[in-house]
C-alpha cells in the first residue's frame, strides 16, 4: 500500500505561526494561499508580514502580492543584515516595484532607507524620477560607491550648497572616503562650494576634527588620524586649484641651447636623408634583377609576402570583430543595475520554442531595467560569468502570441560576462 498523503494544516494563525518558526515554508505557502492572511489582526499585520519575509521565500511573497492592493515597504525592514538578506530584499524590491504606494512620503522614506542599505539601484532611480525625498540626497555618501554614484542621475540644480557640503561630508567620514571624494571630483562636482553659513567641506572637517569627542581606544584614534587624512587632501586640492604654478617666461640662455639643438637636428637629418637615397639606389638596382630571374619561373617572393598580409589582415579583422568589452571573471557576481551579456534558449513543456533562442550571438541586458518579462532579470542575481542559470517564467496573458500568452516557460540562461 501506498504511504498516506501529508494532511494539510487546519486553517488557523496558530498553525500560521508554528509554520512561520519550523520553517515549514510548504506549509506556510498552503495556508496564504488558502486565505490565512484576512484572518491577521491589523495591528499584527507588519510584524507578520516582516517574519514572512524573513523566510527569504519569493513565492511566498508573491502570494501574499497577489491579495494586497499595496504592499508596504516596512515588512523588508528589521531583518538580519547578512549579505545574503540584502540580496533578497533588493530582489523584493525590484520585483514588487510597482506594489509601493509612491505618493506616500513616508513609504518613501521607508524605500529609501532600505534601497541605500542593501543598493537597489533601480529603487533609487524610481524616486529620484519621481522626484522624491530630495531632502535626502546627501544621505547617499554614507553607503556603498555604488550607491554614491546614484547622484549623477540627480538633475542640475536639484541640490542646494547646503545639500552638497553635507553629501560632501558625509563622503569625508564615510568608508571609502577617498574613492568616494575622487570619483565626486572625476563627475565634476564642485568639492569647494559653500552652504548657506557660508563654509565648505573644509570647515566641515575642521569643526569636527575640534569638537568630536573620539572614544580613547583604538577606533576612536583611526577615526581621528582618517578625519585629518582627509583634511589635509581637501586642503591641498583647494590649494591647488585657487593657487596653479606660474609659468617663468624662457631666459635668453635658455633660448640659445635650444637654437644650438635645433640646428644640430636638422644637420643629423640632412646626413640621413642622403645616405638613404644612396642605399635606396643600389636596392633599386638588386631589385631588378632579382624581379627579372622571379620572372622566369613565375613566382616572387612580394606575391608571397601579399597573400600573408592579407591573411593577416583578415585574421586580425576577425579577431577585432569578435572582441567584446565586458569582463568574464568569474569572481564577479550579478547585482541590480548591472550590464550583463547572456545567452538563452526557452523551453514549454520541455520543447524549444520559436524566437526563445538567442543562437548563441549573445544579447545585452541591464538587470531592473524591466526589460524581459515577469522575474526573469531578477533570478540572474547572484550569477558568475560562465555560471548556467536556470530561469522560470509565466508569460503574461496578453502576451500577443497565441502560443506563448499565459504560458509558464523555462529559460536556460548562460552567462557570458558582465560589463564594467
């Protein structure tokens, strides 16, 4: 006889919360599935919601998507700061992007906050399109360089003196600060400009290095030493620019060497010229007769050395052809807002179907751009150059093909680099 089937759990938050702490993930999706989710007090709902996303379960969550009109970004919030948390909730976010309530200045101040942390770029890029929290621009020096580098896509002008001191500052104190001031300076922010009091970053640092109070251990001295660090880089560039080198006019004696080594050059030049017309004459002469006895049995050697060149050059042409300019090191790893080169061939119902194949040309595909459909660019995250990743799907049911609409599909991806 066969073994009895698993009884499905009774439908009760007690047993919505046994599952939720076994990590009876099965259980858990049944029970959300089944209509669990109405019988949550209100005032239960986040705290719930944010141990359900500690299950790190996208399926779960998109579940619970489906029966909220909006979904609230505190339930990402409070869970562990692992890499591997922050990965997940940059995917949550990335997927469920247009679930967030964006009229709402306290969602987005929850979405920026959680963005910043774990660097969803394509998070950021949605509320600085829509022109949100522009009070907390400057707040993007204190996380990764790739977080910084957001500013760029903030318009000219959007930020006051005031907000660019601080961004500067913050930058200063922050870790990273040298990659993060030199790539500001690179981008052609202005490092000197003054706030409404009328002090720049300089002062900045000055009045912290004066006033903090730095702990007597040794964080408190390496926090000290870096602070004047910086101070002392900040001082010299502000130097630099507001103080360049003046130029000394050539003295006379300067004058006459160069007109003595220019003379010289030109005699050194005439006697080459002249000894190679000579050698130019006599090869003439051996040229011809070497082309004369070439002649007699049909073959020469510039014949030869013409159908090498130009394999050569074809074989160059070739090569120039199929260089690519995106890194195949398979220490790298696939992140939000990266390029990527990929190859694919999709699959329904274990057949390949037709326009699903990339025929190995390779494609370009920035991850969070929204570009392909459903979650395909965000179960790439987390992938190596060279890394095989399997990728499953469900056309939409407008799709516009009749073979395709509503279909679930399987993509096998394979990475080809990433660009840099």
């Amino acid at each position: 006889m066969g073994k009895n089937k698993k009884e499905k759990p009774e439908l009760t938050l007690e047993n919505l919360n046994r599952a939720i702490r076994t990590y009876q993930r099965e259980e858990v999706l049944y029970l959300i599935q089944h209509g669990i989710l109405k019988d949550i007090p209100e005032d239960e709902k986040t705290a719930t919601y944010q141990q359900l996303v500690s299950l790190q379960n996208m399926e779960i969550l998109q579940s619970v998507a489906r029966q909220e009109n909006f979904l609230d970004p505190e339930i990402f919030c409070n869970q562990s700061d692992s890499s591997q948390s922050k990965v997940f909730v940059n995917q949550c976010l990335t997927k469920f992007r247009k679930q967030f309530l964006l009229q709402d200045d306290d969602v987005c101040n929850t979405l920026f906050t959680l963005a910043c942390a774990c660097g969803c770029i394509s998070m950021l890029h949605i509320l600085m399109e829509q022109k949100k929290v522009k009070e907390r621009y400057p707040e993007l020096a204190q996380y990764s360089l790739d977080v910084l580098k957001t500013v760029k896509e903030i318009p000219a002008g959007t930020m006051s003196g005031t907000d660019l001191v601080q961004l500067y500052f913050l930058a200063a104190i922050s870790a990273d600060c040298e990659k993060k001031l030199d790539y500001l300076s690179a981008s052609g922010f202005d490092l000197y400009v003054k706030n409404a009091s009328g002090k720049t970053v300089i002062d900045r640092l000055e009045e912290r290095i004066k006033e903090n109070k730095y702990s007597k251990n040794r964080r408190g001295s390496l926090m000290q030493i870096e602070d004047k660090k910086m101070l002392t880089k900040l001082t010299k560039a502000f130097y630099e620019k507001t103080h360049p080198p003046i130029k000394e006019a050539p003295s006379k004696k300067m004058i006459g060497c160069g007109v003595a080594i220019a003379c010289v050059a030109i005699l050194a030049i005439a006697i080459c010229v002249a000894s190679s017309s000579s050698k130019k004459s006599d090869n003439q002469n051996e040229t011809t007769t070497e082309n004369s006895s070439a002649s007699l049995t049909g073959s020469t050697e510039a014949d030869s050395t013409s159908t090498e060149t130009s394999a050569s050059d074809s074989s160059e042409s070739s090569s120039s052809s199929t260089e690519t300019d995106y890194s195949t090191d398979s220490s790298l790893t696939v992140k939000d807002g990266d390029k990527v080169n990929i190859d694919y061939v999709g699959y329904i119902d274990g057949k390949a179907f037709d326009g699903g194949d990339t025929q190995g040309q390779g494609t370009d595909l920035t991850i969070g751009s929204g570009s392909y459909i459903d979650d395909f660019e965000d179960q790439l995250i987390g992938a190596h150059p060279g890394d095989k990743v399997e990728v499953k799907v469900t056309f939409p049911e407008n799709y516009g093909n009749d073979e395709l609409n509503g279909k679930e599909a399987t993509f096998k991806v394979t990475v080809n680099g990433i660009y840099e």
